[in-house]
C-alpha cells in the first residue's frame, strides 16, 4: 500500500477545515500501485501538496513496491501500518495527522517540529482565503498515546520530546507562538515562563448583554482568554494583532472585553506583533509579566 506522506501530508492536514474534503477510515482497495500513484500524484498537484522542489511525498508501506517517479519524493516504511492511514474522497490514501508528526519528526528539528505539532492540534485551519476556524483534527493527547505505542521508527523519541510542548486548541497561529515564547526554556529560545491555560473562559461577575451576528440579543456570561495565569491572581495576556482588527467593531469588542476583565480585579497584559519582533521591547514585557507572576 503507499500514500500521501510527510510535507505532503502536512500541507494537506494544516489546511484541513472539516468541511472541504470527505475523510474515511482506510479500507484496503486493493487497487494497484501506479493506479493509485497517478491518483495520489494528481490530486497533490492539483492542491500544492507539493514541497520547495515540487516533489509529492508518497511512502510505500511493508509488502509494497517501491514507487519511481520523477515528481515524487519516495519512502519507505518497513512496519505494516494501515491502522495509521485515512482515505481522502474515498480514494486517495493518506496518513493520519499523528503518523504525519511522526514523518516529520524525521525532517525537522525540534523546534519547528514543536510548531509543526501545534499546528496539527490547533482549532483553526490555513487555507488560500486565509484562517478558518474548525474543530481540532488531533488533541495532544490522542498525539502522546500515538506515539506511546507506535512501532520502533526513526525519531518516534524526538516526537515523544517536541510532543511535550505542544499545545492543544489554538485559534491563531499567533496564539500558539506567544504561548511558545513565553514558555519554552532559554535554550529553547522562550521565556521559561509557567505553562498557562490556553483559551481559558473567564466567568463575568455580572453577565451582560449583547447582540449576536444575526441581531438577536444574547447574554454574555464568561470571556474566553489568549493565556491564563493563576497566581494566586488571575494574569491574563491577551494578542491584540492587527490581522483581527480588521473593522471598528473588533477593536470596540476587545476594548469591552479588557473593561470587563480589569473591572474583576483580573491583571491584563496586551501583546503585540511589534512587540513580539522587538527583542528589546519583548525582554521588557516579560520582566512585566515575571513581576505579576
């Protein structure tokens, strides 16, 4: 049996919104391998599945032949590892979000593979039109029970260690790399801050009201927060990125939300892309941070 693989994978996964292709449990066609080759081939090109080179990456798994083909990046894998593949539109075989952690782990270094992890477990999709939001395809811990009892393959113990700081649940890719920065070690290149709840929800002393997008009135009871802290004080550091200040009404809605949460004796601290790629100003914020902590 062979299918979609590595970087291949990867891009396919990454841009995954639930809704864009019909996933299936994988079932054994039988069909041959230049047929589905050409299939794997095809779809991959058709949908920049493709890496710096413009190679498809297709494994070949135990008992299939090896394929060759000029536009393929070929691998091998010497288990049998059919529990571990998914059909997309019920005819192109695939690996599963964890295997792909797996194949990756073989291609990158830590770090990046931290990112690659946290972006496999986050809740948003990165598709041409931009971000969408969709229900995680992977959680950290379906990623750790995986790798627990995964055959004896090339780097499964790097993947067991990048898989450690990977987080589940990120809305934004920005999410994740601020809870990067602040909690990985210093040789890591993060603050080494306390790991914080991601995307916690905050009771509000008093609910208020609203109007929901369709102009109906809702109450607001709780408040879903970037980081959070407690200690012993809630701290809470919220992303302010321009990308999602896109209209009057989104900065009105985060000026509200930070009233609402310093109101309740909640320590808030704002993040931003400058201050992000500001090393000086970055240092500067977590010495404010470290202090309210």
């Amino acid at each position: 049996m062979i299918a979609l693989s590595h970087i291949s994978a990867y891009k396919f996964w990454r841009a995954y919104d639930g809704r864009n292709f019909r996933i299936s449990p994988f079932s054994n066609k039988h069909q041959g391998a230049i047929e589905t080759r050409n299939a794997i081939l095809a779809f991959a090109q058709d949908h920049d599945l493709v890496d710096q080179d413009g190679k498809v990456h297709i494994t070949a798994f135990a008992g299939s032949p090896r394929i060759k083909h000029a536009g393929v990046a070929a691998h091998a894998a010497t288990a049998k590892l059919e529990t571990s593949l998914m059909y997309i539109n019920e005819m192109i075989p695939i690996s599963n979000p964890a295997l792909t952690f797996l194949h990756m782990a073989t291609l990158l270094e830590p770090i990046p593979l931290v990112a690659l992890g946290n972006e496999l477990c986050s809740k948003y999709a990165l598709t041409p039109n931009g971000i969408k939001q969709r229900e995680a395809i992977i959680n950290t811990t379906q990623l750790h029970n995986y790798l627990a009892t995964a055959p004896k393959m090339r780097a499964v113990k790097k993947a067991g260690i990048a898989c450690g700081n990977v987080i589940g649940g990120a809305r934004s890719p920005m999410e994740w790399k601020c809870f990067m920065l602040l909690t990985l070690t210093h040789m890591q290149g993060g603050a080494k801050f306390a790991r914080p709840q991601l995307n916690r929800s905050i009771a509000l002393q008093k609910p208020i009201q609203s109007i929901d997008e369709w102009g109906y009135p809702r109450e607001i009871a709780s408040l879903e927060c970037d980081l959070v802290w407690n200690s012993p004080r809630i701290v809470v550091v919220e992303y302010q990125g321009k990308e999602w200040h896109i209209s009057k009404v989104a900065m009105q809605r985060d000026v509200i939300k930070s009233n609402l949460l310093t109101s309740q004796g909640i320590l808030l601290f704002e993040l931003t892309s400058e201050i992000v790629y500001d090393e000086i100003a970055f240092q500067e914020f977590c010495d404010m941070l470290a202090k309210a902590l």
